[in-house]
C-alpha cells in the first residue's frame, strides 16, 4: 500500500498490475455475487419461510398428533396472472382445520377458450410466519395443467397445518396465482427453466 | 465542440516552451489524449451537457405538472421524462462531473505526473458518450424510451417494458464498464502515484473521499450490471429470474437493485464531502477541524450503506425483524454523517470567514444536505415510511440531498478550482447571483414538496388531485427558475475560460494543498518530478 513511498518501491508499471489484478478480482467476484443473491435469496426464504413462498411435496402423510383442541382458518384465493383467461376459483373458500389432520380441498378451473391452453399456479401463504408450519401432500401446483378448450377440471390441494403452528396465529391464507405457460411449453419442458430453484409447489 | 476548445486554450498556451510537447491539434488531441486535465475537461463538459438534457426533461414535467389535469404531454412521454431524467442526472450529470474533478485534481493534489493508467482513462471518457447516445436514441425508437422509473422494477421493466429496454440495458452495461475502468484508475493512481513523504492520512480529504467512492464502485457497479444481465435473459432469453410464473421473484429484483442502489447514492455525495472539506477549510482560514474523524466517518459511511438497502423496501413485505434492522442501521448511518457536519461547522466557528461563491455554495451544502438527512431520517422509521412511501416526500428528500448535496458540491468545486484551471478569476458577481438564484430556486421547488408527500401526493404522476394544485405551482415556478439559472453558468464559466483577471498560483488565501503550488492555469504537464511533502 504504502511501497510508493519507499525509494525501494516496485516500479508503479508492476504495482499498478496488482491493483488492477486486485480490482479486477473485486469485480469479477461482485458480479458472481449479484447471481449468487438469486440462489441464496430463495435458500434464505425456505429457510426463514418469510416472502410466503411455500414448500415442495411434504412426504410423511400425517405429522402425528392431531391437535383436536385448537382449530385453524384457512381461507383459499385464486387469481389470473395478466393475460390468463381461465375461470379459477376455489370450491372451499374457507375451512376450520385442525392442526395435525390431512385435509383435502379443491379448486375449479375451465378454459374458456378455443384452443388448449396450460397454466402453472404459484402459491403464496400469509401471513408468513406460517409458511414452515403449512405442509402440502399433494397439490395442483407441483405440476402444470393443460386444459382443452372448453375443458373444465377439479384440481385437489392436500395439507396439513403442522400441531407446532405458533399460537398467536389462528388464521392462513394460501393464494394462488394462475399464469398462463402456453407459449413457454414448447420451449422447456417443466417450469423454471431459469434461474430459480426453487421448484414452488 | 466550440466550448471545448476555448476551455483548455488558456490551458494549452502557456507552456508550449517546456521541454514536453504540448497537447495535439485538433479533433484528434481530443479523441486520443492520454492526458489528465484534458480528460478531466471532457468528463465536466460531458457531464454539464447531461445536465442541460436531464434538465430539460425535468422542465418537461414540472410543466405539465404545473396545473393539475394532462395540458402538455401524454402520460405515456411524462412516464418516459421521470426515467430518462432519473437516468441521466445520475449516471450521466453528476456520476461523471466527480470523475471529471478526479482527473482534474487528483494527480494535482497528490504531486502525481498524471493518472497511472493514461490509456485507460481515455477509453473510459469515450465509452460513456456511446452509452447516452444508445440511451438517449431509445426517446426516438418504437413504443419510446424506458418507462419505468430510474429504479426500473421488475416486472415493469421485464414483461411491461418498452422494446427499447434492451437498449437501455445495454447503455447500463456500457456506463458500468466505464465506472468501473473509472475507478480502477483512480486506486492505482492513488495507491502507486502519491508523492514520496505522503502517508494515507496526509492525504487530502477529497482523495480520501475518491478512494472510498472509488471502493463502492467496484463493489457495486458489477450487480447492477449483474441486475441488468438478469433483466436481458428474462426479456429474451425466456429465463424467468423475477417471473413469477416461471418460479422466479419481482422481490429480488428490488433486492438486488438497492444492493446497488444505496451504495449508489453514497457514491453520488462522498466525493462532495471531500470538496467541501477542503472549500470550508480553505474561507474559514483555518486547518480542517478532525481531519482523522472525517476519513473515519466516511469509512464508516461506506460500510454501512451496504447494510441498509431495505430501508426502500419497507412496504414491499420485510418481516418485522428485518424492518427492525434495516431501521436501525439505517439510522445509524445519520451518525457518522453528524460526525461530519459537527466538524464542517466546528471549522467554520471562529473563523475568518468570506463569502466567494465556492464558500456560499458550501454553506449551502451543509444546511439544505442536512435538511435532506432529516427527511431520511423520517423516512428511515418503517411504521412512518408506509405512509411517506412513494409519495413526494421521498422526492424531496432526494432532491435535498442530490441538488444542495451533490450538485452545489460540484458547483462550489468548480469555482474553487476554475482560476487554476483556466488561469482566469470567473466574476464574481455573476457567480453570486447565480448561488443566489439556484438556491431560492432549488428551495421553492423542492420544499413545497415535502408538504405535497405527507399530504399524500404520489410520485410520478402527470396528473394530481385538485388540493395540491397550489404548491406544484410554486414547485414548478422554482424548477423554471433554477433550470434557468443554470444557463448563467453556462455563461460565467465560459466566460472565464476566454479570459477575465489574471489568477496567481493561489487564489484563495486559506487554501491548502500541493494543487496551489503550481502556477495558474495549471500546465499541461505537471509534477513530472514529484514534489517534497513535509
Ligand atoms: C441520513 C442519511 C439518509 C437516510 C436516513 C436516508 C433514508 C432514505 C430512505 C428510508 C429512503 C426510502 C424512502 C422510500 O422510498 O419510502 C430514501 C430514499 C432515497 N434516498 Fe435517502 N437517506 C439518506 C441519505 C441520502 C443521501 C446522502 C442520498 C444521495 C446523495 C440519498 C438518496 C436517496 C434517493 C435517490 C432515494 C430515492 C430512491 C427512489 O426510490 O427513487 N439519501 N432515503
Ligand atoms: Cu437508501
């Protein structure tokens, strides 16, 4: 650092290598960093279950004890992602659960138009604390659904709300948004076929 | 071009006796030069151009936004005005006007012959007229410019965005780059070219100030191009990095972007603080009161504003503990920034003061800048900022803390610096009455907004309910005003570069510092043998 000041000193022609070396070094690293932060976020929210985003297949088929004590709200939404035609909506809006039982609801879709279409719903659960305490056995959302024109579908959700839910909640939302993958079909087989990891569902 | 010319001529003349060749003739002395002072010149040129552009674009909007309804241009143009302004001010105005000092001063200020990396240097000047042209062209192409905020979030940049968007990323790329060659230079210079005997804490404040900035560059300056990179693959390459559909996050991109962003706007003040320091020091007559607290703080300045980037996304859905955090860190920032106005006004107390323009434009600095901390402060309390939260309030915060911040830093800079670079003394007359105009213009246009943002105005609307009409009345009439002014400017330093009363080597008496040593104008080379520091 302070070799520019000594009579010894390196030539600034070598010197100034070394900064750049360094510089560089701080560049190249900070740019894989701004990738890095797409992994590292999504790892970040399963870990701390904040942003909603829930989890993949959940494999034991029951946690255990149910809790008949204490019931749990759950309500259900659906929503059209832009440009998404389909009628969407849940068959249950909302159901007093609780925790520890597997519970089994569906949602209705149709495609009203005339020519097939494939949709992909992206869940979000609030509030998000809950988000690590809501498991899904089963749910529409791990796959896409094609629907021919005209066709119309019950999908069913499966979950259970875990005994060690924290007591202060008493009430979840899961929402769902349906976005249309038609075009992306062609191009790549299963969605994210991008940056993300994370496989929602 | 024609400004060009007259801006160095005075430069140019005085020492084509020296043993060194002067600078080329032409066209060519331009593009090719290798030279400090030179590049210096293109960079403040280059950027006080941007400044006139991004300006216009803010006299666009002020306009239209000067009685309520849609009088002037459609929404879909107003939306393009805010970005490109947003855009151009930043990367284009005051980004660039720092570097420029930097070459300017710099080498000057630490007995350094030239830049270390002269070559460099040339291609990073030339790289950022190519990237606003590529900008600036997106006005004229299909379904217009960028939209979408200077912040450009995802998905409004991504699947709502103009087809000129890949434009626009691609002049980000280039801006990036040439930051970034930037700020390379700057460390090598002052790592490997400070003369014998000057220690890192006998270094002048605004070389501290360059470091550190020159530091937050190349932290950041690679993850907004990263940012930007992720944008193209998501618009063309059917990648989906803030889609949700395809598994992707709009959050992230906002997270990714303040990542950039807060650094951002420290690079944008702390070469200020460094001028300043030097200005206040230099029309008080006396040494810089905490010399080592100041290159501390803004250490500390620096390291800090990689932690509390959340603080712009309060209401985007931060779990309370990361609200808690990012309040307090923020806050925490406001310390070291104390730390730093305490000792400009300890500086001043008792001192011999006099009022030139540089000083007036400093003082100024102090007061308004604070201003603007105290409005971050407010912001910076999550509970208060969901009702602050785009609204004009976080307009005029910015505004307080960019135009009496950043841009009088640059003005007050410009005339401390002007007789030593043109060897002439700009007048002084016109120079107060052009701190005097800016200053009541810049207030009566941005604090009137303040009371439009609690009252619960948006921001970036062509278009407003009928109880604020009255303000972004006054607002508008001292954004003309201060647009206006700026043509004075123009004037006074052109006008000073063709002639006026000569400058001795030192213009000010209180000023300090090896720049002051060499003669006025400064020749075209300098230090060639390095000077003796006591
Ligand atoms: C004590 C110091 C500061 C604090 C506490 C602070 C705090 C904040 C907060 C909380 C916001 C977000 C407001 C919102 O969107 O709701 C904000 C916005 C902003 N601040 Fe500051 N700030 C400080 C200093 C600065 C400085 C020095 C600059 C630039 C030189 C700056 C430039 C900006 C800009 C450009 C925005 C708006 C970004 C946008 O949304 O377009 N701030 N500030
Ligand atoms: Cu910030």
């Amino acid at each position: 650092m302070a070799d520019a000041n000594s009579d010894t000193s390196p030539t600034p022609r070598r010197s100034n290598r070394r900064v750049i070396a360094w510089c560089m070094t701080g560049v190249v690293g900070m740019f894989a960093f701004g990738f890095a932060l797409v992994p590292l976020y999504d790892v970040f929210c399963e870990i701390t279950g904040i942003n909603g985003k829930t989890g993949g297949r959940y494999e034991a088929s029951s946690t255990g004890q149910v809790d008949a004590d204490r019931t749990v709200t759950v309500q259900f939404l659906a929503s059209n992602g832009p440009g998404m035609s389909w009628e969407f909506r849940p068959v249950t809006r909302s159901i007093k659960v609780h925790p520890g039982e597997p519970v089994t609801v569906n949602f209705f879709a149709q495609n009203p138009g005339d020519t097939p279409m494939v949709g992909q719903a992206v869940p979000s659960l609030s509030p998000s604390e809950g988000t690590p305490y809501f498991h899904k056995t089963e749910c529409f959302c791990f796959n896409q659904q094609p629907l021919e024109a005209g066709e119309s579908t019950e999908m069913p959700l499966v979950f259970i709300v875990d005994p060690e839910l924290p007591e202060y909640i008493t009430k979840l939302t899961l929402s769902y948004t349906l976005y249309d993958q038609s075009q992306h079909i062609e191009v790549s087989g299963p969605v994210g076929a991008g940056a993300s990891t994370n496989k929602n569902g | 071009m024609a400004v060009t010319g007259v801006f160095m001529s005075a430069v140019a003349d005085t020492h084509s006796q020296e043993h060194h060749h002067g600078p080329a003739k032409g066209i060519s002395r331009w593009l090719l030069t290798t030279n400090h002072k030179d590049i210096g010149s293109m960079y403040l040129i280059f950027s006080f151009a941007m400044f006139l552009l991004g300006g216009s674009m803010a006299m666009v909007i002020r306009a239209e936004l000067f009685q309520p309804g849609l009088q002037i241009v459609q929404p879909e143009f107003f939306n393009q005005m805010t970005t490109m302004h947003g855009l151009i001010m930043v990367f284009g105005a005051v980004m660039p006007a720092f570097v420029g000092l930097a070459n300017w001063m710099l080498p000057l200020m630490i007995g350094a012959p030239d830049m270390a990396l002269p070559r460099m240097n040339n291609w990073s000047f030339w790289l950022l007229p190519c990237a606003f042209l590529i900008l600036v062209s997106t006005l004229f192409m299909e379904g217009g410019a960028p939209n979408f905020g200077w912040t450009f979030y995802a998905p409004l940049s991504t699947t709502y965005g103009p087809p000129s968007t890949t434009f626009f990323i691609f002049a980000i790329h280039i801006m990036g780059v040439s930051s970034i060659m930037g700020a390379i230079n700057i460390i090598a210079t002052i790592m490997n070219l400070r003369a014998p005997g000057m220690t890192l804490m006998k270094m002048p404040l605004f070389v501290w100030t360059w470091l550190i900035t020159a530091f937050l560059l190349i932290a950041v300056m690679p993850v907004l191009a990263g940012a930007v990179t992720m944008m193209l693959m998501d618009i063309n390459f059917g990648t989906s990095f803030f889609d949700a559909s395809g598994g992707g996050d709009p959050v992230l991109f906002q997270h990714v972007f303040w990542f950039f962003g807060h650094p951002e706007v420290y690079i944008m003040i702390l070469p200020a603080f460094g001028a300043i320091s030097h200005i206040v020091s230099a029309f008080s007559r006396k040494p810089l009161f905490g010399y080592a607290s100041m290159v501390y703080a803004v250490g500390a300045i620096a390291l800090l504003s990689f932690i509390v980037w959340a603080h712009h996304m309060f209401t985007v859905g931060v779990p309370l503990a990361g609200q808690l955090f990012f309040m307090y860190a923020t806050m925490l920032i406001a310390v070291p920034t104390g730390v730093k106005v305490f000792n400009w006004v300890t500086t001043m107390f008792r001192g011999s003061l006099t009022f030139e323009a540089p000083m007036l434009f400093a003082v100024a600095f102090i007061i308004l800048f604070s201003i603007g901390g105290f409005s971050g402060l407010m912001l910076a309390i999550a509970p208060a900022d969901f009702q602050y939260h785009d609204t004009y309030f976080v307009v005029a915060h910015f505004h307080y803390v960019l135009v009496p911040g950043a841009i009088f830093g640059i003005f007050a800079s410009a005339y401390f610096w002007l007789p030593k670079w043109t060897g002439h003394m700009y007048d002084e007359t016109l120079a107060k009455t052009h701190f005097w105009l800016s200053f009541i213009g810049m207030n009566l246009a941005f604090f009137p907004m303040h009371f439009l943002g609690l009252a619960g105005m948006p921001r970036r609307i062509p278009d407003y309910a009928l109880q604020f009409a009255d303000f972004n009345m006054v607002s508008s009439i001292g954004a003309f005003m201060f647009g206006a002014t700026q043509l004075l400017f123009l004037f006074i330093v052109v006008k000073c570069a063709r002639g006026g009363e000569k400058a001795p080597a030192k213009p000010w008496d209180g000023a300090e510092g090896l720049e002051w040593t060499l003669p006025s104008p400064a020749p075209y080379h300098t230090f060639t043998t390095p000077p003796d520091i006591k």
